[in-house]
C-alpha cells in the first residue's frame, strides 16, 4: 500500500478519511434500503490543508463521491433515495473554495448547501435544516476541541432521534489540559467531572478518560429508535507511537456497530503501513539515503490477539442452559471489550474444536472463519452452549 503524496505529512488523515470510505458507503446502503432521504451533516468542512485541487483528499470530495456512488447502487435495487448534504465553514478562503467546489458539483439526487459561519453558532440552523424525522449522519471533526466537543454544545444534536455521529475526540489535547485547573470547568463539560488520573499508567488513563466520554455521550442520546451504543477508533500520530486522537461513532443499532468494527478492523492493517511509509520517508530524509524496499509492504497483515483472554470471556458468557447470540448480543460484546468479530469467532472456534463450547444451530464440522451467525434468522442468531464447566 503506498499512501498517495497528496497526504504527505498528513497520514493521520488518510487513515481517517478511509474510514469514511469503507465505512459510509456500508451504512448509506443499509439505511437507503427503509429510508427516502439520508441527510449528512459536515460540520467542519474546510478544505483546509489538502493539495488535491479536485479535493478529492478531503472529506468533502470523499463523502459526495459516496453519495453518488450509493444512489446509483441503490436505484439498481429499485430504491430511490435522496441525499442531502449540509457543509459548515468558519474561515472565509476555505468557504470560498467550498462554496466554489459545490458550485460545480452536479448530481440530480445529491443536493448540497453551504453555511458560514462557528458550529456552535450555527447549531439551531443546522437543527432547522436537519428536520426531525430524516436519518442525519454528522461528522465533527474540528481541529481543536474548545465548544465543540462539550456534552452540552453537542446535546441539541444528540438528542435528535434518528441520528448518528462520527465524533473527532482530540485526545492528546486533552492529556495534557484535563488535570490543569485553568481546564477544570472545559472537562467538567467534556467529562462531568474533574478525574485524578496521576497514579494510572499511560493506557490505563486513555481507556479510562475515552470511556468516561462515551458514557456521558449515551447518557444524553435518547433510546428512543435504540440502545445507544459507542465504538473507537485509535489514530496514532504519524512518527510517534502515541495517540493524536480517537474517532468516536455514536449509533443507537445494534447492526451499526458490528459493520462500524468491522470497517475499523480493516483499517489497521492501513494505518500500520502509512505510519511505517512515514517513517521511511523521514528516516530517507534524515539521512538522504533512499531505502531499496518499501518497509510498508513487508508489515504482515495477521493481528495479534490475546486468544486466551478471549476465550476466557465467552466462557464467562456461555452457560450448559443454550442461549441465543444475535446482533444485540454481538454489539455488546464489541462495546464491552473493543474486540473485533472476527477475534470472537476465533476464539469460539478454538473452543467448539475442543469441544468445550457448540452452535447447536450450526453443528457441521467444515473449516470456516465463521462458528458463530449473529445476523442468523432476522438478527435473533443462534444457540450457544457451553458443553464443559
């Protein structure tokens, strides 16, 4: 995988912007299967740094290029679907080169509109434009973090039903402000509360602080149409082995979950080769020495999982009683733990090959990546029982 030069020195970006990728065009397809109109909000648009002139290395280029794409694939199943898609822009050349882009941008079922102006500010406009009934993705990826990511900036639109949010959590940023006491009232909106977080290690603060986010996320979306429910996404600076920032879904389906994992779990692979294809080129740089191979391409795709561990907690959930595993169930595995599908099943096969675990609903003896069906008979799954204590 070479990343292309337009996301030179911005890798973090192209790791982002291919979740967007893998990860919309999935969604807008399930959601254009019950919904007429899909409406997608961008609530930090730009174009900010980006060196495409078609702006196709920016979220803009990338999200109408889905658009399109969805509606042609949509009306090849009969369905017919509108987007729309509201873009937000603070800083005047930035908006004139949006508004120029939109100007030429044609497509008889994507309609798109401008506004100028601060997110915060424009919060009951974007509302007004959203409606209340239509399916609204909003995208907050902001460069910073002051009212935008707060609980209560974010509220109005959290509790907005039929919604889903893909929030830029800046979390480096916040290491260093969230125990500062000129930040206290900043994280008492961002957290609830002000943590000490002086005597956990590096991982065990990050987990803790992302997590106390998510909760306090939940807390405000309503169960209204679902549960809500919250996944992360880690993007590590380019060069360094440390976390610039986590992308934060927020969906209240069960199925949104799994298929926003399983986008995530691709994109790994991904962010290990641009992050190694950049560090290349810094070392190349540094010492004005070309590398004869592409370090990237030599990173083996295979993760690594704690196995045992993971095992250990589907023992926890199994019992010698069957007990139906579904999509729901999937999901709160996924929120619990972070693990991807693909390492559940994994371990459940590893455990159904010692027989100590069984689908009763799936007792074939076939090699497969898949020992478990959660989206079997309408999403209500299958039967699992735990054979031996």
């Amino acid at each position: 995988m070479i990343v292309p030069e337009s996301y030179r020195n911005r890798e973090q970006t192209y790791i982002k912007h291919q979740l967007l990728k893998t990860y919309l065009e999935r969604l807008f397809m399930i959601i254009g299967q019950h919904q007429s109109v899909i409406r997608y909000v961008d609530c930090f648009s730009g174009p900010w740094n980006e060196q495409d002139e078609n702006l196709q290395d920016t979220s803009i280029g990338i999200c109408l290029d889905i658009m399109r794409k969805c509606c042609d694939g949509l009306a090849h199943t009969g369905k017919s679907v509108r987007f729309q898609a509201l873009f937000i822009e603070k800083d005047k050349r930035p908006f004139e080169r949006l508004e120029a882009y939109l100007s030429i941008f044609t497509s008889p079922d994507v309609t798109t509109t401008a506004r100028k102006g601060e997110f915060y500010d424009l919060r009951e406009q974007i509302l007004n434009w959203c409606g209340p009934d239509d399916f609204t993705f909003f995208f907050i990826d902001p460069k910073g973090w002051k009212k935008v990511v707060e609980i209560p900036t974010l509220e109005p639109f959290l509790k907005r039903p039929n919604s889903e949010f893909l929030i830029n959590f800046m979390y480096d940023f916040l290491l260093r402000t969230h125990t500062q006491e000129s930040f206290h009232e900043d994280m008492m909106a961002i957290f609830g509360s002000v943590s000490d977080t002086t005597s956990m290690a590096p991982k065990q603060k990050e987990t803790y602080l992302i997590d106390l986010y998510r909760l306090r996320l939940k807390q405000i979306a309503p169960s209204k149409g679902g549960t809500p429910r919250t996944a992360r996404v880690s993007i590590l600076y380019p060069l360094r082995d440390r976390t610039l920032y986590h992308l934060v879904y927020l969906t209240r389906h069960s199925k949104g979950i799994a298929v926003f994992m399983d986008a995530s779990e691709k994109l790994e692979i991904i962010q290990k080769q641009a992050r190694e294809q950049a560090k290349q080129k810094d070392r190349e740089e540094r010492t004005r020495q070309l590398e004869l191979f592409q370090s990237c391409n030599e990173i083996s795709p295979e993760r690594q999982i704690d196995l045992e561990g993971i095992k250990s907690y589907w023992l926890g959930k199994l019992s010698c009683h069957s007990c139906r595993f579904g999509i729901d169930q999937l999901a709160d595995m996924i929120e619990e733990t972070g693990w991807f599908e693909s390492d559940l099943q994994a371990a459940f096969g590893e455990l159904a090959g010692q027989g100590i675990v069984a689908n009763l609903d799936d007792m074939t003896k076939r090699r497969r990546k898949k020992f478990v069906h959660f989206d079997a008979y309408h999403n209500q799954g299958e039967h699992l029982i735990r054979l031996k204590t």
